[in-house]
C-alpha cells in the first residue's frame, strides 16, 4: 500500500509517496509567503506511472491547503493543467 509523507525545510518542502519502503513519486513545492505555495515539480517512477499516483500526490497536496487555509500556484505542467482544468480546485488554486 503507497504512503504519502510532507517534510519540509526552511522554504521548501516535498510530499513523498513510498510503497513498501520504496519511494516511487514525489510532488516539491516552495513556498511564496505565509499563505502560498508554489508546486514545481511532481515525479512518478516510471514503472509506476498510470496508476494514478500524481493525482494522489497532488490531492494530498490539495487537502493540505485546505485544512490550513493556505492557495496553491504550480509552474509544474501536471499540477497547473489539472488545476486550470478541473473547477473543483478553484478554492485552492491561485493562477502565477
């Protein structure tokens, strides 16, 4: 079963998502101010992709934002087509 951890230091910080001990995907982010982030780099091993496991990254990055009250921007091409293409992050997603 794949695991999703947030750490973070200083300004930058990155969800890791591992299964079995194994990291397979990572979503990276920095942060603009006090109530920002920027998404800029989301990775899927390859011989993980298709599994829908971004999605996971980006959905925990999501709800993240959401409890703390925080917006998200992305200069990662996968987390800003998703964002600019699905309403349902409107709440979250603030364009660059």
């Amino acid at each position: 079963m794949a695991n999703i951890e947030r750490t973070e230091k200083e300004l930058n910080g990155r969800w890791t998502l591992t299964e079995d001990g194994e990291e397979i995907g990572k979503m990276q982010y920095y942060w603009l101010n006090e109530s920002k982030f920027n998404i800029f780099s989301t990775e899927v091993k390859k011989e993980f992709e298709d599994k829908g496991y971004a999605t996971d990254l980006l959905n925990t990055a999501v709800k993240y934002a959401r409890d703390h009250q925080k917006k998200i921007s992305a200069t990662c091409s996968f987390a800003k087509d998703v964002f600019e293409n699905d309403a349902s992050y409107n709440d979250v997603y603030e364009k660059n």
